[in-house]
C-alpha cells in the first residue's frame, strides 16, 4: 500500500464596537475579514507495526509518522506525510516521504455520491535496489544495477456515504522490480483496488472500520536470474509472484483530552494472503540488508494506533 507545502495563514474575525453620547445616535460596526478558501492541517501518529496495504513495512515494529494537508473550497489538495521503515526491507532508508495532490469532487446526480483523481509519489531517501543484499559476503551486491524504491501512482475514487472505492496504477516499476533487479520484466501497470468502509456506531462514538484490497504486480521474481556479480537475488524456494489480497477490520474511536481535542485511536486486525512470498520463507519475507533474518510480513496481527491532527 508517500515537497514542499505552501503555509498558509487564515485571517480572524474582529469586532470592533464604537460607542456615542446619549444625544448622539449610538451604532455598533463589525468588521469582518472574508473566510478563507484554503485550510491548512497538520497530523502525527504512533502505531504499533506499520501495516500498508496488508505488508508491514517496519518489520513488526513499533512506527512515528506525520503529515501536513492544504485544501482548498474547490476540491482541490496536497500534501506530505512520512513515516518510519526498516532498512531490512529498504536498505539504507530508515523513512518513507510520499507528497501527494489532487481532486475531490461531487456528482450531483445521486446525492452522497462522490469521486476523487489523484496521484502519489512514494519514496525512500537513501535506498535502492543497488544496495540489496541478502546472505552475501561482505561488500557483494545482487543487483548493483538497480534503481530507486520511489515508486509513482495514479488513483481515481469513488465514495458514497460511508463506503469508498479506488483504483491505483503505477506510473513506473513497482518498487523499482524490473530485469536489472530480477524480476522478468518491468512492472509499470501493476494495480491495487481496494473496497473502505467507515460506519459510524451508535455506541459511544465509535466508527466500524472494514478494508479489503487486492495487489496484482505487472510481473514476477525471476528465479533463474543471475547479476554480474553471479548473484541470486534470493535464496527462496518459494513463490514468485507478490499477488495477493489483503484485508483489514477493526474500531475507531475520535476523543479528546481535557481541552485537546483531534485525538483518534483504533484497534485493527491486519493481514494478506500471500503467505507463500510474504512470509518467513519467502522472498518478500527475507532480509534485504545483508543478514539471515527474516519474518512473516503478512502475518495476522492486531495493530494500535493513536494520533491526534491540528
């Protein structure tokens, strides 16, 4: 399943009362600056394993993230969020950065109905596929010629009341996986559809959380390859193909403390299908960062998260 943003700031309402003698006729005049168009919000957050889109992505560790939104009364937005990573994963980056932009609007037709265009960067500062290695000697790459994880997409959405659909296409190789990097070819076109839900309870302000999503990369591992350096790019037995459907479930809850409000914390229970590459004997499962280490990535897990937005 991540720049720079404009700051904006929102003029005050001010009122300025002016008073007269009681021979003179007493007026009161407000003074009244125009709302802004444009909105400007902030956000961090604590989880306890950062799942996206059914993958953990911090190695089953505990991930700080953050972002920054601007929107404006057209449907108009951007912004920039980031969180923590594994090197195991993305060698030599410790931080996911995506910037995204785009368009929400309304179809008037059926009320409720909604729709949004998009797209999205993902990228990892530092890591690339030429630092891969896995249970190598030292100083030995797989795929020296590989390029960056950072990773494009476009999105188009549809959304009405509570639930949500989108589509989502790469604009490039997915996760830079192409021939250099021992896949069978590039992987521009893979796709990610995904079904939300979001139904508010009537118990305690609690909202019904529900996603299913289903990954189809536009290639697979190629497990003869060999790079110059004489290299496999894994030691796996295991399934090639990253295919799979992930799922999630689980309760949210919007609260505040003392005046402090904007805080939300929920409890989900996350996985995917693909046990088979995702796993701990498998490629996407395996340690990217010159070790043995390796760990079930799609396992079922309940995951916590807490954040508050500003």
């Amino acid at each position: 399943m991540r720049k720079s943003i404009l700051t904006l700031a929102v003029l005050s309402t001010l009122a300025l009362p002016s008073f007269a003698s009681a021979t003179e006729e007493t007026a009161e005049t407000t003074a009244k600056a125009p709302e802004s168009a444009w909105s400007l919000t902030s956000n961090v957050g604590f989880v306890s394993d950062y799942y996206a889109r059914g993958v953990s992505q911090s190695w089953h560790k505990p991930a700080v993230q953050g972002g920054i939104d601007v929107a404006h009364s057209s449907g108009f937005y951007a912004g920039a969020w980031g969180s923590s990573v594994t090197p195991n994963t993305f060698p030599d980056a410790t931080v996911e950065l995506d910037a995204y932009a785009g368009y929400n609007g309304s179809i008037p037709a059926v009320d409720g109905l909604g729709y949004s265009v998009g797209a999205i960067g993902y990228f990892y500062p530092g890591g690339s596929w030429s630092k891969y290695t896995y249970n190598t000697a030292p100083g030995v790459k797989q795929t020296p010629q590989g390029g960056r994880w950072d990773t494009y997409e476009a999105n188009f959405g549809l959304s009405y009341k509570w639930l949500s659909a989108k589509a989502s296409v790469t604009l490039g190789d997915w996760y830079g996986a192409e021939k250099k990097t021992g896949w069978d070819g590039g992987t521009s076109g893979t796709t990610y559809l995904e079904l939300n839900a979001a139904y508010p309870l009537p118990w305690y302000d609690l909202t019904l959380v529900g996603h299913i999503g289903h990954l189809n990369v536009a290639g697979e591992l190629n497990k003869t390859y060999t790079s110059s350096s004489g290299q496999q790019p894994s030691a796996t037995n295991e399934s090639g193909n990253p295919d799979y459907t992930d799922y999630k479930l689980g309760l949210s809850k919007a609260f505040k403390i003392a005046n402090s409000e904007g805080w939300n914390a929920g409890v989900y229970y996350v996985g995917n299908t693909n046990g088979s590459y995702w796993g701990n004997k498998g490629y996407g499962g395996s340690s990217f960062n010159g070790s043995k280490q390796a760990k079930d990535l799609s396992a079922d897990r309940v995951v916590v998260t807490i954040g508050r937005t500003f």
